[in-house]
C-alpha cells in the first residue's frame, strides 16, 4: 500500500497565524483527501484535492480558511489560516488506491494547538 | 446523507475476551466499507477493507462482516490482547469514493 508521509506532525500556533500541513504520497494518485478530527469527535472531511483543478470543498468549509494546494500527482498541502482556537484538530491527508479497490490510506495525522 | 453509527461506544474487557464491534449505516448504496484502528492523537491505521459484493473479510484474530441490505457490519476480535486498546473506526465509501465515519468505538482490554 502507499506510503504518505505528513509534516508537521504536531504544531503549537498563535492564534491570527497561519499553518500549512504537506502531504507527500510515494505513488501518484488521482485524488487526495484533506480530513479534520475534532477533540473527542471523529474525522470529518473538509476537502478533495484534485491536481490541475481547484480543490473541492465540503459544506461548511471555505476556500479562504482551508486553502489546498495540489502541484502534483503526489503532493498536498492545506493551510489554516488566521487560526483560532477552535481550530485545534488533528488534520489529516488521505489517498485511494484504485489497485486495492479503493482501500483508503491515511496520513500519521497532524496536531495542531492554537493558543 | 449518509449516516454512520457505531456501538458501543466504548467498551472494556478482560485480556483474552473476544471483541464484538458494530457499525450501522443509513444508505446501503455504498462501494465499500472499510474498518480502521487509531491509538491517541495519532492517525489511522487499516484493519480491513470490505468490497460491496463481499460478505465478509478475515486477517489474522480479525474478522469482518458486511450485511448491506440491512445496513451492518460487524468487526470481531479474537482473544484480544492489551495491545488491541484503542479506537475503532468503521468508514463507509460513497459511490463518489468519499468517506464517511462512524464516531468510533474506543476499546480498553485490562491485563
């Protein structure tokens, strides 16, 4: 299965800033997830990120707040901007493998606290 | 919209005990369901991968059964092992290949 490494793992941020988390896949893949994980909540998706078109996002997510880079086939990355606290989540990137019939893998996940 | 619902939420056993988790789902036009684990603060790890067309996936003291018609599967653990204490998430794939996950169930086995 793919190998995605995410950076940073964890990030301490004050609030009014912004954080951009990298998604680094060791294939090329048509699509790329960007999901965040609420304390005590489970993962809910903010965005599809597609290379050479703009990232589709879910209800309740902006492309202000949560833009999304995708340069290449095995790249991501997702900023969050003008970060406040209610924004301390874990982030994470997510791949489907069409050779594992859309298996699902996951990022190590970044923790982000904004203080 | 798909809804997902997992019980219990959380559960605790004694080490060697057998583990019964389940998952339920609103829409049964689904492509797959896959069943993941995910220890504190970290991020997922996959446990099992279910095809629509399937009815059930086995790997080691893991198995995994999917009843689409009624809208449930079932994820059991064979004589669980401390190491097996963590959170079990069951995501559901859409026909448009997005993911939609159950709360969890957080799974605590005592020595």
């Amino acid at each position: 299965s793919a190998v995605i490494s995410q950076k940073p793992s964890r990030d301490i941020c004050q609030r009014g800033t912004s954080l951009t988390i990298q998604c680094q896949v060791d294939s090329q893949v048509t699509m790329m997830f960007w999901y965040r994980q609420q304390p005590g909540q489970s993962l809910t998706l903010i965005a599809t990120a597609n290379q050479g078109s703009e990232a589709t996002y879910e209800s309740g997510f902006v492309i202000d707040k949560f833009p999304i880079s995708r340069p290449n086939l095995t790249f991501s990355t997702l900023t969050v901007s003008n970060m406040s606290p209610e924004d301390s989540s874990i982030y994470l990137c997510s791949v489907d493998l069409p050779e594992t019939n859309y298996g699902y893998t996951f990022g190590s996940g970044t923790r982000l606290t904004v203080v | 919209k798909q809804e997902v619902t997992q019980i219990p939420a959380a559960l605790s056993v004694p080490e060697g005990e057998n583990l019964v988790l389940n998952c339920s789902f609103t829409d049964s036009a689904i492509y797959n369901l896959q069943w993941f684990r995910q220890d504190p603060g970290k991020g997922l790890t996959s446990l099992l991968l279910i095809q629509s067309s399937q009815r059930e996936q086995t790997s080691g003291r893991l198995n995994a059964s999917l009843d689409k018609s009624s809208g449930r599967s079932t994820l059991y653990i064979a004589a669980s092992q401390p190491g097996d204490s963590a959170t079990y998430l069951c995501a559901v794939v859409r026909d448009d290949y997005k993911l939609s996950f159950g709360a969890g169930t957080t799974v605590t086995v005592r020595a």
